[in-house]
C-alpha cells in the first residue's frame, strides 16, 4: 500500500511530539554511546522590583458620629448623603421653640436675682451703718450678711442657668466638628432625636487623608523587618505604599505605613498594620476597599525558569553544566515570592554559570550531555516541524 502524504503527517508528529519532549533533545545517549544535546542558558544578574498585594480597608483619618446634644424635632435638614461639608457647617436644626422659651426665662431669672442681689447689698450697708452706732445688735448686721451672700448665690446660679439656656439653643443647631463628607443621614425632618438614640445623626468623614487597613503574616512580616530596630526606625526603612483600587487601577498618590500591630494575632497568625494616603481629589471614600501594594526591590539576583529546577523536600535544585559537559546537581536558595514562571535565586549560583533548562526531570549527577543555546534548540524544533510538516520522516527524526 503507498502511504499519502496526508496519511504521513498525524503519524509524523506524534512521532515528533514523543521524540521532541520524551527525550530532552536529538542524539539521544543510547547504546551507540551518543550523547543527547540539552538546551543550556547562562546566568547573569539582574536588579527587579517585586509587588506583594494585601487586602486593604479603606477608612477615613477620622470618621466622626454626630449625635444631638438636646432633644427634639428635627426642623431642618441642611446636607444631604455624600455632600461635603467645613468644620462648623451647619448640619440639622432641632426645633428651637422650647430652648428660646428657655431662655427667656433664664434671662428673667438672671434680672430678678440681680434686683434681689442690690436690695439685699443696700439693706446690708444701711445695717452696718446703725449697728455702728449701736442702734441694732450683732446679730441683725449678721442676718442681713447672710441674706446679701444668699442672693449672690442665687445670682450666681442664675447666670449659670442663663449660660446653659444659650448652650442647649445654640446646640439645636447641629454642626460638623471637621471638614469632611456626609455619610447616611437615617432621619429626616420631624424625626425626633435626643442625645440617648442609638443610631447617630449621620457620620461625617475626614477624608483629607486615608487610612488603609492590611494584614500579613508573620513570614511577610519578618522579611520586612528582618534587620529590626526600634518602630520608629522600622517604619521609616519601610518603602513607600501603593493603593490598587477596587477596578484594578492604581491610586496616583504614594502612602507610608504608620503603624504595625505588636501583637500576632494567634487565631490568624497575622499582623494589623496601617498605611497613610493623602487624597486631595476625594478620590478615595471611607468603607471602600483596594490593595497595598508593597516594591519588594531585588539587586544582584539571577533568574532562572521555574522548569529548569527540581524540588526534593521542599529544596530546589538545578543542574550546573561543568567545564567537561558533565552535570553537578546544585541546590538554590530562592526569594519567597515568585511570578509562577521564574525564581530568583539568591544563593547557590554565580554569574556566568550555565544551567540546563529543558528536561531535567530525566537528568542525572555527574552525567554528560551536549549543550546547546536555546536558539539552536528552537532552530532544530522548528527545522522538525518543518520536515514533519513536508512529510520528510527521516530528516524530521536526525
């Protein structure tokens, strides 16, 4: 039967799959003594910058209840959800009615103890002047004394009164204690509040500058701070912060962490810490959620292809070429973050060193190979396709 190209084909590159990928590379070491070629790539070192992300919550500097100090009828409602406002703004209006009334009488009880206040002074002179002359005893100069002390007492307290009267009218008017944002506002106008309610009127947030809530766990942690110090001294070697927001983008402003838990917390195993954010534009709200994003910056490290190292208890290994062709299996100390595709080695290997990056699962120590650059590699795959391709069985397998 006379095999068409079309039937030689599928055959040929399965042929060419099992070959290419079984075997590590062509000139397999067989019986004939060949020795099989492997793709080997040369170290050199490099600086990189690696990006650690940890879930953030987003909090205003200060996120301040407002709760009324009288009780009352809302009357006014001056703001509404989401409005910004300035230290002092006025917020809601409590009815005034009550207060004003109020007050009124606190100032006619202020005018009374005054006039008391006088007559008692007047009759306490007129009795020091006759008991001078001893027309009235001792004792009636100490009564009218008494009485003068008594209605400056009472003046006293009126004033007080009166003082507390302009305080609960001034507090019908309820104002923000910073600038800020307006978050839910529960109640409307005729709700009645008093300072005892147990939601608040509303919250109004500082948001001039962020807080960004994150954890990580104590590995994280030590690699951070592994040349300890004092917290201030930590917190100053810490680099600067990023902040991802919720929809993948990054916040144009830079932050610094400004405090670390000192506690571990043992039911999670992680550490609180608390990054600062300016935030000039309102971009930020409080109660959203985003990323810090951490630089962890690495000098003098070589990177090698996660596929060119072995594991063997939690240890990773890669196959050094050696000046006679021959294989040294060599343990690596790695950085603890990786992208999936590369390590980045920072013991175990030197600049200008050749490593074996294709098929080590198949390798052994001390066993000889042809090496070969990547290049030639994909040169003779590509050259294999090709001949797979046109049917050319034998070259294909050369």
């Amino acid at each position: 039967m006379k095999l068409t190209k079309n039937f030689i084909q599928p055959i040929a590159g399965a042929m060419l799959c099992i070959f290419l990928f079984s075997c590590g590379g062509k000139n397999a070491q067989n019986g004939s003594g060949m020795v099989r070629e492997y793709a080997v790539m040369t170290l050199q070192p490099d600086s990189m910058e690696w990006y650690s992300n940890y879930p953030a919550a987003i909090k205003g500097k200060r996120d301040i209840e407002i709760r009324p100090n009288v009780s009352g009828f809302i009357t006014d409602l001056r703001v509404d959800e989401g409005s910004v406002v300035r230290k002092g703004q006025v917020l809601f209006v409590i009815d005034t009615v009550p207060y004003k009334a109020a007050l009124k009488v606190a100032e006619t009880n202020v005018e009374v103890a005054k006039a008391s206040t006088e007559t008692a002074r007047l009759t306490a002179e007129n009795k020091r002047e006759l008991q001078r002359r001893d027309i009235i005893s001792e004792y009636d100069l100490q009564m009218a004394e008494n009485q003068l002390a008594q209605t400056k007492a009472q003046l006293a307290q009126a004033n007080a009164q009166l003082v507390n009267a302009k305080n609960n009218l001034s507090y019908t008017s309820v104002t923000s204690p910073s600038d800020g944002v307006v978050g839910s506002i529960p109640y409307r106008v005729g709700s009645l509040v008093s300072p005892s309610v147990a939601s608040p009127l509303t919250t109004v947030a500082d948001i001039s500058e962020m807080y960004a809530y994150f954890s990580m766990t104590e590995r994280q942690l030590l690699s951070q701070i592994r040349e300890g110090g004092s917290t201030k001294e930590i917190l100053e070697k810490m680099p600067d912060v990023q902040l991802q927001l919720i929809d993948g983008t990054m916040y144009a402003d830079s932050g610094r962490v400004e405090t670390i838990s000192g506690v571990i917390d043992q039911t999670t195993g992680s550490v609180t810490m608390r990054a600062l954010f300016p935030n000039k534009h309102n971009v930020l709200r409080s109660g959203s959620t985003g990323n810090v994003v951490f630089p962890n910056p690495l000098h003098d490290v070589i990177m090698i292809p996660q596929s060119a190292t072995t594991e063997i208890q939690d240890k990773q290994f890669v196959f050094v070429l050696q000046p006679d062709n021959t294989l040294k299996n060599t343990e690596v100390k790695v950085f603890s973050l990786d992208d999936g595709k590369y390590y980045y080695v920072t013991e175990g290997l030197k600049a200008g060193e050749k490593i074996v990056i294709e098929g080590v699962q198949n390798l052994k120590d001390g066993q000889s190979i042809t090496p070969i650059t990547p290049a030639e590699k994909e040169a003779e795959y590509q050259k294999a396709l090709k001949d797979q391709k046109e049917g050319n069985i034998q070259t294909a397998f050369q």
